[in-house]
C-alpha cells in the first residue's frame, strides 16, 4: 500500500519532498537499518537508490544547494558507515555496490547532459535535474563504488579461499584415476575433518550464491561479469600456488582431475551465460600447468612442444612443475635434468619476472559502465515496511 | 525539456576523505 494519498500517477513529477530535519531519519531508515535479507529482499532493484535520487530532485527543484549538497554528503557516509559495520557480509555489501551504482546512473541519466540522456523517454528528459550540475559528486560516487567493489571482492575471497585448494587439488572426483598414491607420498593430512572437505560442488555453489545474490540486488550484468571474472582469477592463482608448492599435487593423474575441475567451472559459466567476461582466461596458466603434467616429457620434440604450449607459465613455474613432477606407476619416469635444462635454454629469451606464485591479492580494476534505467520515476510507489511515511511523494 | 537555457550551477564536492571527517554521527558515534 502506497503512504500518500492516492493519485493519478500522471499528476507525480517522480520527486520525493522531505522536511531538513527528516534527512537523518531518512539515511537511517533507508541506508542504516535496512537489512537486505529481510524487508529488501520484495524490492524492486535500486529502490533505495530511485529514492534517495528522487529526494535529491526536489532538493534540486528548490534550488537548496545545501540540501543537496547535505543529503550527497548524509547518502555518502552512511553507505560508508553501514559498510563498516557489515563489511564482511557479502549480502550488505552487494546490495550497497548495486544500489551506489544505480543512484550514479542516475545521476548521469538526469544530469541534462545529452551524452547520458540518448535512451531516455521524453518524460525522463523532463525529469532532469533543473538547478545544478552535479559533476564532481559523480567522481566521489564512482570513488565510493570502487571502495565498496573491493570490500566485496576480499569479501568473496574470505568466503571463497578456504575451499579453492580442497575442492580443486585435493578431493578427488575422478573414479579409478589414481587410486594408487605416487610411492613414498603420504596423504597429506588435512585440517579440516573429512566431512568438512569442500569438493568442487562447494565451489560450484558458492559462486552460484554470489551469482544469485548480485541477480538479485539487480547488480548491472557488465558489472557481475567482473567479479565473476576475479572469482575465477583467485581459484587459478591459488590453486596454480598450491601445485607449485605440493609435490603430491604433481602427478597425471592430478593433471587430468584439474582439467575436469576447469571444465566443469567453464560448464558453469555457460550455464550462466558468462563465457565472454574473461573469467575463462584467468584460468589458463592453471590449465596449462595441468597439461603440463600430462604431456611427455621426454623428447627434444617434447620440450618444444612444451615450450609453445605453457605461453602463460613463467620458466620458473614450468621448471617447478617438472621438478616436483612424481609418477605413479612403473610405466611413467621423473623427468630427468637434461630435459629441464634442455627447457630451460630454450625459454633463457623469454622476457618475463621470475617470479614463482601468482598475486593471489591482484585486482582487476573495475569500471562502471552507464547503464541507464527505463524506469519511470513518476510510477515509484515506497513500500510502508520501510517507515518512510515522512516523505511526500510530488 | 528544462524552462530555460540557464546553465546549471556546478556544486564543488569534497572529497570521499573530507566527507568522512564532517561527522553527520557524532553524537551517535561518540562513547
């Protein structure tokens, strides 16, 4: 049930009118002491974002650039804020890179600029903002939303990390691969009880949650397809990490389980219709180190071979691999020091860092594409469950 | 379309830094 009185929805201009000294009630109701899984899971997307944008219409509509300057600031902080206070919540933190994103397109899908305004209705051009120009508080919005993008990311990684070496290296999904251990490794003891283990449908899971929740806040697709493109970075680095780091991940048959763990990460970005965000990619040293250990590794012809193929592993990670490289059964050898250095002199050309582990802390930098809504902002009605009856819409 | 020509005035913001200093929550977030 709408708060106001009804009208005609042609009589709305889409601003919401506000007394000064509702505006701390208004952030705290409305940003503070919202809990995304409770009364904001039955709102549209960006709600939070169209009304504090439509308040600041009417700020605008007056012509109090101390109102609008005011309300910028009180929106600003108290997304900081709550942030502070539920940073590590993946749900808060989503809801509020969505929500930052929405109030900056519409910013720029009203701001009169004809550059944003292309795919408005001509009742969207009317709605732009009539008194000031709103340029620089764009800049501090989009400053906030990549703040808010990199709380999410490490958020996701806290989430994500623990269960990347268990459910790409360690359990094993493939039957009858290797059911023989390499001779003289022991199983590595894990810390977490068998029962615990995560396996790659964990994996699988969790990014179908993160998926589902950024659906769900209505999170713009180009933007979910960056995040998703980091989950994938973080699984290849620290999985890639770990097998340089594990003799007892060094093995064919631990080669062909990680093709058939990236195989299935690669099902699941189709399934959601992510192929083209570059995430696939990310994972390529991975994929190559896995060939790696299935290739043979004999040959000058072999090294060659070797050496075309591993364009994303660095010498020295391809000269780990094959140092740690363990058979498991009689048909297979160690590979021996003349095929190393035989690598080795073929790639000394090669222009790269020596590094051996991958940056598991890198972070793409993110962009905020325009994406401009075809919402009228006349038809928004508020929900009474938010307590926002002290707003007159107008 | 707007009624007139007038340009908009362009409102100077702070920073993300500088907001954070004016504490709209001082008396909530002070002990």
């Amino acid at each position: 049930r709408p708060v106001n009185i009804p009208r005609r929805e042609k009589d709305f201009q889409g601003m919401l009118e506000y007394k000064k000294e509702d505006e701390l009630k208004l952030v705290k109701n409305l940003i503070l002491e919202l809990k995304p899984r409770g009364v904001a899971v039955n709102l549209i997307p960006g709600l939070p974002a169209y009304i504090l944008f439509m308040c600041l219409r009417h700020a605008d509509y007056v012509n109090d650039d101390q109102r609008v300057r005011s309300l910028l600031t009180c929106t600003i902080n108290s997304i900081k804020k709550i942030l502070k206070k539920r940073g590590d919540d993946f749900e808060t933190v989503s809801f509020w890179l969505s929500n930052t994103c929405r109030f900056l397109h519409c910013l720029k899908q009203y701001s009169g600029d004809d550059q944003f305004m292309k795919h408005n209705s001509t009742k969207q051009n009317d709605h732009c903002l009539s008194n000031f120009d709103l340029a620089e508080y764009r800049q501090v919005l989009s400053d906030l939303a990549i703040q808010i993008y990199q709380q999410l990311i490490k958020c996701m990684e806290n989430i994500l990390q623990p269960m990347i070496v268990s459910g790409m290296l360690e359990h094993e999904t493939i039957q009858g691969v290797s059911g023989v251990k390499p001779t003289g490794l022991r199983k590595r003891t894990s810390s977490i009880a068998d029962e615990g283990t995560y396996t790659l449908e964990s994996i699988l899971r969790q990014l179908s949650a993160f998926h589902s929740i950024m659906c769900q806040h209505g999170t713009d697709p180009e933007l979910i397809k960056q995040v998703v493109k980091q989950q994938f970075y973080i699984i290849g680095a620290v999985t890639l990490n770990n097998l340089l780091l594990r003799k007892d991940m060094c093995s064919w048959s631990k080669g062909m389980q990680i093709r058939y763990n990236v195989s299935q990460l690669e099902e699941w970005l189709r399934e959601k219709n992510l192929m083209n965000c570059g995430a696939k990619e990310t994972l390529e040293p991975l994929i190559q180190a896995a060939q790696l250990l299935q290739v043979k590794k004999k040959t000058d012809e072999d090294a060659e071979a070797i050496c075309s193929m591993c364009k994303a592993l660095s010498t020295a990670q391809i000269v780990k691999v094959l140092n740690l490289y363990t058979p498991l059964n009689e048909f297979e050898e160690r590979v021996s020091v003349t095929f190393i250095r035989t690598i080795q002199t073929r790639l000394r050309d090669r222009m790269e860092s020596p590094q051996l582990l991958m940056d598991t802390k890198m972070i793409y930098p993110v962009t905020f594409p325009f994406n401009p809504s075809s919402l009228a902002l006349e038809t928004i009605q508020i929900p009474t469950s938010l307590n926002l009856n002290f707003l007159t819409r107008v | 379309p707007r009624p007139s020509s007038r340009p908009r005035v362009l409102l100077k913001a702070p920073t993300l830094q500088e907001m954070e200093e004016m504490n709209i929550f001082e008396e909530e977030d002070s002990p």
